[in-house]
C-alpha cells in the first residue's frame, strides 16, 4: 500500500477527548465571551464599557471559535476516529489561554476610573500597565481565533486530497511522520514488496525461454 493510497491516508489516531473537543470547543468559546465581556463582574467592576465589549469583542471571539468548532468537526467525521487533528487541539488550548489573560487585564469604566481584574488585584496605580499587557493579549486573542479557522480549513483541505488519493506533499509527510514514526516506513516497505512480487516471475521466464532454445 503506498503512501498516496486514500486507505493509508484515511487514518488519524484519537481518543474521546480529540473526538468531543470540537464540542468542548463550543462550550468553552461561549464561557470566554462570557469572560471577556461581564468577567469584571466577580470583582464589582462592570461599568459604562460592559456592553461595548461583549457586543464588539465578546461576541466576534465566540463566532470565531464556533465557526473553527464547525469546520474541526467536519474535518474529524471524514475519519472512522472521529478525531479533531492535535494541531488543532493544542492551538485552540492555546487561545482559551490567552483570551483568558485578555480578560483578566481587560479595563472597564467604573465610578473610581479605569480597572481591571488585574489593578484591583495588585492596585489601581497599575492600571497603564494593565492597558499594556490588554493590547498584547487582545491583539493575540483575535489572532489566535482566525487562526484556528484557518487552521481547520486546512485540515479540510487537506483531508479532501488525502480521500482523492492526491500524494502528500513534503510537509503532510513530516506531520504524518511525527504523529506515526512508522507509519511512512511500512508504507515504503510495501511498496518494496510490491515492487519485487511484480519483478518476480520476469527474470524466470526469461530463464525458460532460454533453456527451452537449441
């Protein structure tokens, strides 16, 4: 079986939790908006920018992830696993992280100034460092989310051309080689095997003929 044959490709490990995650993906994405834009609240600190940023930040960051869920769950039903690509995983886990610092630094208007999560944890005289680390994350946050669309139409893609029986290119190589350090190899050992059973009977028959001359 070669490497390029859709039943070789048409394989990716997984457990229960890489097969529920673009579910997880959901959940988690809904509790984020949530954070980012009433978080403040656990500490009294909503004020008049409350709804600016669940409505401008809250939710563009929900409908993201959804949309990255959407695409992963797809991806993962072309797979008798069922399993969402690790890639995929590790980058959304990544996200959840950073969206949750942009959370925490994230400043709202109240009656005593800007604060955050974060100034009234270590003090309002920190509060432009709070708007430092806020732009960092913030800008980090929304990167991360189209990444993750991105990254799950690539893996969409990519799938397609593994069931078209395309051949993979160097670099699906590499992630099948690093998800499968095997996996490459047995392939090219039955592509050898292959080869030297269809090689076989030629050199005997070319034998006969020429025991069977005069």
């Amino acid at each position: 079986m070669s490497a390029s044959d859709p039943a070789s490709a048409h394989h990716r490990p997984g457990s229960a939790l890489s097969g529920a995650f673009p579910v997880i993906m959901i959940a988690v994405a809904a509790a984020l908006a949530l954070w980012v834009g009433f978080g403040r609240g656990v500490a009294g600190l909503l004020g008049s920018l409350t709804p600016v940023y669940a409505a401008a930040i809250g939710l563009p960051i929900l409908l993201l992830h959804v949309i990255a869920a959407a695409l992963f769950r797809r991806d993962a039903l072309s797979y008798p696993s069922h399993a969402m690509s690790r890639r995929g995983m590790l980058t959304a886990v990544a996200s959840w992280a950073i969206t949750l610092c942009f959370g925490f630094f994230l400043p709202d208007s109240t009656a005593h100034g800007m604060q955050s999560l974060f100034t009234h944890a270590v003090g309002a005289e920190y509060v432009e460092l709070s708007y430092g680390f806020v732009n960092i994350f913030g800008v980090l946050s929304v990167a991360l989310a189209v990444a993750l669309v991105l990254l799950a139409l690539t893996d969409l893609r990519v799938t397609a051309r593994r069931l078209r029986g395309e051949p993979l290119t160097e670099d699906e190589r590499l992630d099948r080689l690093e998800a499968h350090p095997r996996g490459l190899d047995a392939a090219s050992d039955a592509d050898a095997d292959a080869d030297a059973a269809g090689a076989g009977p030629a050199p005997a028959s070319a034998t006969s003929s020429s025991r069977e001359r005069p």
